[in-house]
C-alpha cells in the first residue's frame, strides 16, 4: 500500500559544536527541556501532522538515541506497515559505507523510500527544536504544483547573510539560492526542512551521486542542480516556533524560553500539539515566579502560580496566582484560579475551582494527620462557582453556582 508522504529525518550530525554534551551522544540525543530529547520534536510533530512512516538516518555515536526510538510505541510509529525506522549507514557491494553528505544519507536510503512508493518525501533534520504543521506544508506544496519546496523564515535583514537564503518571485516560487552571501538579496532563511516528489528527488540523488566532484549535499549541490533545470521550486514560509540548536548558547537559549512560552512561542503545555516523549505523555511541571510551596508533591504536567503547602498534586494540576492550596489532594487536571483558597479535603480529577471560591477549611489547632477529622470532598468534573463556598464537613458531587454555599 503506497503512502502519500513519508518523513526521513537527518540525525547523523556529530554535534561538535555542543562539545561535551555529545561525545559520547549524537546530537538528536541531546536532553532538553526537562524530560525531552530534541528528536521527540521532528517525530512529534510527524504524528500530529498524520505522517506515519518515517526513517531516522544515523550515524555519529546513534547507541543512545537507538535504544531510545526503540519500536517507536511513544510516538505512536509502532506500525506494522510503516511505522519508524532507525537507519544506519550499511557497507555495500560498491564500498562506502560512512554517510558522505545529506544527500548520500538519502541516497544510501533510496530502497527504504522505495518500499513504500509515496508520491512526497519530506527531508527534516533532527537537531532543531520545532513546532510545525507538516500537513500544512503539503497543502502548500500541492496547491503550488511543486517538484521541490523548503520551508522558510523571515529572519532580520542584518542577520541574513548567516544564513542560506531563497529569493522568490511574487508567488513564492524560487529564482536563487544563496548560500551566506555578504550581500543578500533575501531575508527568507531556509530551515532545512525540504518536500520533494518522489521521482523528481530519486532522479537528482541518481545525477548527484553519479558526479564524482559533488559534495553530495542538497544545499551546496542538489537545489542549484533543481535551479539550474529550472524545476518548480517554491519557498513555504513558516511563522511558529524554530530554533537549531547546534551551539551550546542556542541549546541554552532554547531551554530558558520553555520557560517563557507566552513570549517565545514553545509551549510545551499545548494540548492541541503535544510533544510526545519516551519519559511519559506529560510535560515538566512548571513553578512560576510568584509561585510559594512548602512541603508538598508536585506531579509532572502541573503549572504552579500561588502557594501550596503540604499538599500533593497529581499530573496537570493548574495553581493560578493568588490561589493558596494547603493541606489538600489534588487529582489531575484539576484547576485551582486566583484568589481560591482550598484547604484540607480531596479535589478529584479536572474539577474547576473558580476565582474568589473557597473549598474545605484548615481545622482549628492546625494539621493533625493522626486525626484528620472532617475532610471536604468535590467530585470529579464539578465546577465550584465564582466566590462559591464548600464547607469543611462537605460532600460535593454536583456543579456550585457562583456565590452558593454548601456545607
């Protein structure tokens, strides 16, 4: 059964500029953002863009990142046709067997693609940190009618000549390529993230590795050949989050704006677009600048704003600032909003707790676990009504209006 469009993603770069983070690791490897390794990027974003067969071309120490892709079950890729596929390069009859550029890592890979005759192939590399929509970049493609496409960002004009560059005509499609020109005709950075058709990629990797004097690399032999031939080649521009991470300074820089995602654009905390992870389905828990905790358990997924003591919260619970939890279970999902006050009692799953409301009530003389007394208790999926009050003796199954008292 042909696939419409299968992904290959580059991650056999030796990382040499990360130093001692990737001695002994290959750079897609690499930990990050607290319970990630920065190929769960390319491959997340492959299952939530519906590409379900994809091939990771490695090469420098791929041990690690091996073992980590394992049969791809965290991703959803375990399929029994299709699915992902970690490629090493492989001695061959004709000699080499070290990958000599992008493009030979593909051509060395071109039976893989082969096998399930797709009509696109997308080429990724597995050392950036992206959020992005690939199914929206083939709708792009298609409409264009194009044989290539790159995704690119606007970058600033005095910044440009660091980067390769496309020039486009009006309708996106590309007359020029230029790669880190001192004066550039651009500001659309390519972000090394290519559509190709099939047969218009098989055939330029054939040419290409057939010319002895070739880098075999796509930016620096395989788009001038496509220019050259006058192929249809069009530049996808793409506006989301995106940052290669091959420095030590971009690799930290990355880090700290998981910790700002309402500026910066990653947020790890996005239903709509999760970030899968062999380290469980849940982003870090998050303890914001105004947030107070004492004693308590906080559980991966939680983003915490106001106080909490002794307390435990399970995965996903949200503690908007100005909010104070002490003494309390709190299930998953749950969200506790500014200037709520829940105290000694249970709170289970995805219950809301809104602004001004107060849930359960801390006994006089303080915390006693030996004798625990009376213990409010709000049923899962109940919503507590704005300034509502649940008393400390409470037993709440049903939604509270706003303002409503229950004791």
């Amino acid at each position: 059964m042909a696939k419409e469009m299968i992904a290959m993603i580059l991650a056999g770069g030796q990382g040499s500029r990360l130093y001692a983070l990737t001695q002994k690791l290959a750079k897609p490897a690499v930990p990050f953002g607290g319970k990630y390794r920065i190929i769960d990027f390319p491959l997340s974003n492959c299952v939530n863009s519906d590409i379900d067969t994809v091939g990771i071309l490695t090469q420098y120490q791929p041990l690690v990142l091996n073992e980590y892709i394992g049969n791809g079950q965290p991703w959803d890729l375990d399929r029994l046709h299709g699915g992902v596929h970690v490629l090493p390069p492989y001695q061959q009859a004709t000699g080499s067997d070290w990958y000599k550029g992008t493009a030979n890592a593909i051509y060395q890979n071109m039976s893989f693609i082969d096998r399930y005759d797709p009509q696109y192939v997308i080429i990724l590399s597995g050392d950036q940190i992206c959020k992005q929509d690939y199914s929206d970049f083939l709708r792009f493609h298609k409409e264009k009618n194009a044989e290539f496409s790159v995704a690119v960002m606007e970058v600033p004009w005095s910044e440009a000549s660091r980067f390769g560059l496309m020039v486009t005509d009006n309708d996106d499609r590309i007359n020029e390529f230029q790669e880190k020109p001192k004066e550039p005709k651009s500001n659309l950075a390519s972000m090394g993230i290519y559509i190709f058709n099939w047969d218009i990629l098989k055939a330029y990797l054939t040419a290409d590795e057939a010319d002895p004097n070739s880098e075999n690399d796509f930016g620096k032999n395989v788009i001038p050949a496509l220019l050259r031939d006058n192929r249809r080649m069009y530049a996808y521009r793409f506006s989301g989050y995106w940052k290669d991470v091959g420095t030590i300074s971009s690799l930290w820089q990355a880090n700290m704006e998981v910790l700002d995602p309402s500026h910066s654009g990653i947020n790890l905390f996005d239903e709509d677009w999760k970030i899968y992870s062999r380290n469980s389905g849940q982003p870090c828990q998050q303890i914001g600048a105004d947030a107070d905790i004492v004693n308590s358990m906080i559980t991966e997924g939680c983003k915490i704003n106001g106080t909490v003591k002794n307390s435990i919260l399970f995965p996903g619970v949200v503690v908007e600032k100005g909010a104070t939890v002490e003494a309390a279970v709190v299930m998953g999902g749950t969200v506790i909003k500014a200037g709520a006050t829940v105290a000694h009692c249970i709170v289970a799953e995805n219950v809301t707790v809104e602004e001004g409301a107060t849930v359960g009530k801390m006994p006089e003389g303080g915390l006693n676990i030996a004798e625990p007394g009376e213990v409010a208790t709000v049923g899962s999926g109940v919503k507590i009504g704005k300034g509502a009050t649940v008393g400390p003796k409470a037993m709440v199954s049903n939604d509270v209006k706003d303002g409503e008292e229950q004791w």
